[in-house]
C-alpha cells in the first residue's frame, strides 16, 4: 500500500499507511484491499472465509481511494460499507472492528454437498465464487 496518493472517501485528506491499511487521521477511517481483508479475517475466524457481499441502498455517494469512480454500496454482516470492486472497500471508523467482531460468520463451508446446490456450496463453491468461478 505504497500509494501516497491515496485519498479519504469521506474528508478527502491524505491516507497514511498503518499496518495492512491505509489510515485517515481526521476522521479514523480505514481502506483495506479486499484480498488483505480476507486474510485479516482468516485469520481472526482461524478458517478460510467467504465474502457474501450484500448490495444496499446508497445512503451517500463516495469515490474510490485509489481511483475516484463511485463505490458500490454493501452490506457485509451487519457492517455497511463501501466497496470497489478492483481496488478496496472503505471502513467509518469502527467498522472494520464491528466486522472483524463478526468474522466467524464468513467461515467457508468445508463439507462437500450432493446435488443441484453441489457446485455452489462448500469450500471449493466458496472459492469459486471467490475467483468468478
């Protein structure tokens, strides 16, 4: 996350990178890479996880950090948040915490299924999923 030309969604200040993230030190907020945060909650859920990205309604229009189009906006859990698709999702300032909170929801199921639901369920569904597959 070496891009110093990150840009808050919300107050439009310079990111700093901390961690794994990119950090808004006036408003809190977080942009995390969505491969980073599938790792981020892996690990918390100690599983591999699926991402079941939930469309909501726009409450505000916010621009990408890295390239200004206008995100989608998701519910993930309970947690709204802002997403694009090919760059990251953007965190308020205690979002990230609530999903990490609720990470052990997203755990991947493992077990093999039978029948017309086999190709979408379990382990090998989720990761096709995953990879638009």
């Amino acid at each position: 996350m070496a891009d110093a030309a990150l840009t808050c969604p919300t107050c439009k200040t310079p990111l700093a990178t901390a961690g794994r993230t990119d950090r808004c030190k006036a408003c809190d907020g977080a942009w995390v890479h969505e491969d980073v945060l599938v790792g981020m909650l892996q690990e918390t859920a100690s599983a591999m996880v699926f991402l079941p990205w939930h469309p909501r309604q726009q409450d505000r229009e916010r621009g990408c950090a890295v390239c200004g189009a206008a995100m989608q906006p998701v519910s993930l859990g309970t947690v709204a948040l802002d997403r694009c698709t090919e760059h990251g999702i953007w965190f308020d300032a205690t979002e990230l915490a609530a999903l990490i909170a609720q990470a052990k929801q997203f755990k991947a199921d493992p077990s093999p299924r039978r029948g017309a639901d086999a190709d979408r369920d379990g382990l090998l569904g989720a990761l096709a999923r995953l990879f638009g597959g």
